[in-house]
C-alpha cells in the first residue's frame, strides 16, 4: 500500500500541481524545472510525514526531487535533440518508467516499510484507508496523467499537427475524456 501512496504522490506532485503552461516553460528555462523540482520535494515531505519519521521522509524525497529533476533534464535535452513528433511518447512514457523505477529502488534502499508512523500503523489496518488509498491512486492515474498519455500517444501517431484555432476542441476533448473515465471509475 505505501508503494500506491509513493506512486499517486508521484502523478499528483507531476501533473496535477502545475499547470501545462508552467510544464512548457519549464521545457525551456532550468529554473523553472529546479522549481517544479523544490515544490515536488514539498509535497512529498507534507504527505508523507504523518505516515512515516520525518528524518527518513526528508532523505527520501531529497533524493527522490533531485532525481526527479536530472531526470527531467535529461528529458528535455532529449526532446531538443530529437524533436520529432514520433518520439514524444517514448520520451515520456520512459520519463516516468525511470520516475517509478527511482521511487521504488529508494523505498527499498531506505527500508520506509519498517520506518512508519504509528498513525500508518492504525490505519492500514481500516478497510475504508485501503479503499481510500486506491480511489486516490486510480484517480491520480485516470485524470491528467492519462490525458497527457493519451495526447502523447496521438501526436506520436498522427501525421499533421494543428493549428491553435484548434486548441479550444483539443481542450474539451480533454475535458471529456476525463470526465468518460471519472465515471466508469465511479461506476466500477
């Protein structure tokens, strides 16, 4: 269950606290991603620290933002090199490969299993966490990262791009398909 709580923490921490604007420019200036990189570090520090010592949850998600944001260079730099439309979803499929694999190498290094809280303790136990936990995590999956998945995906298959006359049905495209998978997760 704690390897759910790290991943959601992940996609959440990733895709729902920036806005695409603020993902684009952070493409461009190192700033900005060394930004997205500090805030993700927040994140993880003030979810986890109910659940787990505090010392341990401050390594973890130093080391876990800082990989976080070598990576994410690397990635970047990728994309300016090779910018072909085709290579986006590779990019980023295998973007957030490394960001999982990286999370769980450190979960087991750190040994976090054997350093939670008691409050973790008592509720790992109670049914409606475990419920709660797995609602959050198919919602973390389901919502933004799904979308940028599934526009990766047609960009990396489609032979034209779109003007930006466009972007205002690429939008509620968006929008529809999140809303179509919030409720057969709900319905589920």
């Amino acid at each position: 269950m704690i390897i759910a709580i790290l991943i959601s923490i992940h996609l959440l921490a990733d895709f729902l606290f920036q806005t695409s604007a603020y993902s684009e420019r952070k493409r461009q200036v190192l700033s900005t991603s060394f930004l997205h990189s500090f805030i993700y570090f927040i994140i993880f520090v003030a979810i986890l620290s109910p659940i787990f010592e505090i010392k341990k949850i401050i390594l973890f998600s130093l080391i876990i933002s800082a990989s976080h944001f070598f990576i994410n260079v690397i990635k970047n730099k990728l994309e300016k090199i090779f910018p072909q439309r085709r290579l986006q979803f590779l990019f980023f499929s295998f973007n957030q490969l490394l960001h999982f694999i990286v999370i769980l190498i450190f979960y087991y290094i750190l040994n976090l299993e054997n350093f939670t809280s008691q409050l973790y303790i008592d509720l790992k136990d109670c049914e409606y966490f475990k419920t709660f936990i797995l609602y959050i995590t198919v919602f973390s999956i389901i919502l933004d990262p799904a979308s940028v998945l599934i526009r990766k995906l047609f960009i990396s298959i489609s032979p034209k791009t779109y003007p930006k006359a466009y972007s205002e049905e690429l939008k509620a495209g968006n929008i529809i398909g999140k809303l179509e998978r919030t409720i057969i997760a709900i319905l589920l």
